[in-house]
C-alpha cells in the first residue's frame, strides 16, 4: 500500500483515468480525450492539488537553498 511518506512520484493522468470521453479523429486514427464534465474537472483538480503540495514540501524542504539563490 502507498501511503503519503513513501510515496515517491505523481502518477500520470491519461484519457483512461477519466469517467467520460469522446473519441475523436487524428488522422487516420482516432484518439479518445477526456471531455469537460464535472467530474473529469474534480479529477483534474484532485491532481492540480497533489501536485500543488507535492511543490509546497519540496519548497518547505529546500527553503534554505532558495533563500540562499535570492
């Protein structure tokens, strides 16, 4: 099990992750996007946040070294 000590990356959203999708035309392929739904967006925000407090321990853990580059 993950917990959030030893968590080491952010995992990568894809057009998998998300409820709703629309396929659409890439050529002669088609690639699914996720549409703009209310929930794909609390998704979207969800992982905007853990990416948010993931840069906010790294800031907190490094304040010497960036106040030192100031």
């Amino acid at each position: 099990m993950i917990t959030e000590e030893n968590k080491t990356e952010i995992r990568e959203l894809s057009a998998w992750n998300m409820p709703d999708t629309v396929s659409k035309p890439d050529g002669w392929d088609r690639k699914t996007l996720p549409e703009a739904t209310a929930d794909n967006m609390q998704i979207m925000m969800g992982k905007i946040n853990e990416l948010v407090q993931t840069v906010n321990r790294l800031t907190e853990a490094n304040k010497h070294l960036i106040d030192a580059l100031k």
